[in-house]
C-alpha cells in the first residue's frame, strides 16, 4: 500500500555526518521531496543518506568549510520543487508532533508565509532550557511564493516577505554532543566572528577589552539567563562561551596585529 506523502520540500544540510544523517532522514521520509546538501562531505554521510532514502536528491559542494551557510542553503532551495519548504541539519529530529504541526500548515490554506520553530537544544548529551537556550526560535519553515533564499555568511538570514507565524512545537536539536566536536566548531566560528569583525573596521584591541567581554559573556549566561540551573553542562557552557569570546577578540587582536605590521 502506498504511503501518501507531504507536499513539502525537505532541504538537510550536512557536512561529515555518518554518525547522525539516519536518525535525522528516519524523521523526514514523510514528505515528498528530501533533498541533501553534501558539503565538503567526506565520509558516509551520502552513501548512508542514500541507502536511507532511495529518493532522496544529493547536492554536493566543495568550498570553504562552515563558511557558506547561505549558499548550502540556496543550493537546496534552487533544487526543490515543493510548494512549503523546511530546513533542517543533521543534527536535528522531527518528532511526531511537530511532522503533525507542519502537516496542518502544509496542507491548508495558511496566514503565514513562514515560520519560525521552538528548538530543544542538547548539549552533551543533556536537555537544556536556560541560557537563551530555549525556546530559541529558528525560521525554517517557507513558502516558497514569498522567498527568495538566503543571505548572510556568519549568521545566515531568510529574504522573505509576508507573515511570520510561530510553532511552539519542538524541532529536537542534538548539538556539542562532546567536547571534541565544540572545540573543532569554536576554532572555525571563531575565526569566521573575528573577520567580520575586523572587516567591520572594529577599534583597535587593548588588554581590558578581553576581560571585559568575557566578564560579559559570563554575567550574561550566568545571571541574566541563570545557564547554571542547567547543572554541570550549565557550567561547562558558561566557561566555553566565556573562552570562546575570548578566542573571537584574540583572533581579531591578530589581525589588527599583522595589518599593523604591513603599514
């Protein structure tokens, strides 16, 4: 018996992916088209996605890693023939009740050109909800008649126009699952924060800035967003966030640094 599928565009961006592309396509086969960006994929991720979904539709790019979010991001959406189209990573899961939430949108007449999704961040391997962590709204799901794709390379933005309407439905997100994968992505957003700052003709860096931004960042975590109630990952996020700003400032320290030295 044939199963009737969901008038809709899945668009999933992964990189090296092979421990979670499964998990995540298991959540999707219920719409009719999915569709894959590879980028600068490496390993297994497509030959599994592949082996997944028979149907599945595989985009593959090589460019600067983590550096294109925007262009991944068209990529799929030039691919994608659906009306209603929802982004999601590799490291994101529908549940049942959401698919259900998309399914009322997708299918009747909407007041909403696009929507923004409550997410349920994990960090190693444990729920969070302070921080900023939750509700923390992503727009991903669009109709197409309104959207023109993305734009931004840090922090890549939707150009639509319309209404925006909210889903106060989980998308389930499984991010820093290990120490080792934060650190790896903390190395290249930082790099990517610093640049734009630096391009953005940011003041000169002296010795306070760092201790004042990381006394910041860490206020902020700790006692504005109280991150602590999350426990022992609470704290962890607290100090890396607090690390991280200071590796951003460094970085942008460094540049102003060697420009300096060419004058």
């Amino acid at each position: 018996m044939a199963i009737n599928k969901i008038p809709l565009s899945i668009i999933i961006l992964a990189g090296n992916e092979e421990k979670m592309i499964v998990d995540c396509l298991k959540t999707c086969s219920w719409a009719e088209e999915i569709i894959l960006v590879a980028a600068n994929s490496t390993d297994t991720t497509v030959t599994l996605a592949k082996k997944t979904i028979s149907t599945i539709k595989i985009v593959k790019t090589f460019d600067e890693y983590n550096k294109n979010f925007s262009k991944w991001r068209n990529l799929g959406f030039k691919t994608s023939t659906q009306k209603w189209i929802l982004y999601i990573d590799a490291d994101e899961r529908i549940s049942l009740k959401l698919k259900k939430k998309i399914t009322e949108i997708v299918t009747n007449t909407s007041l909403c050109s696009h929507y923004a999704i409550s997410r349920a961040n994990h960090f190693l391997g444990q729920r969070v909800r302070y921080g900023g962590t939750y509700p923390d709204y992503v727009k991903r799901l669009f109709d197409r008649n309104f959207f023109q794709g993305y734009k931004g390379i840090l922090h890549e933005q939707p150009v639509i126009t319309g209404e925006l309407g909210y889903i106060d439905t989980d998308l389930f997100h499984y991010t820093h699952r290990d120490l080792t994968s934060m650190v790896d992505k903390t190395l290249v957003w930082t790099d990517t924060e610093a640049q734009a700052l630096f391009k953005s003709g940011h003041p000169p860096v002296v010795w306070w800035r760092f201790i004042r931004m990381m006394l910041t960042k860490g206020w902020e975590r700790l006692i504005k967003q109280q991150m602590w109630r999350d426990s022992e990952v609470g704290w962890v996020s607290i100090i890396f966030e607090s690390f991280n700003t200071f590796l951003i400032y460094a970085r942008l320290w460094e540049l102003q640094q060697k420009q300096n030295q060419k004058i």
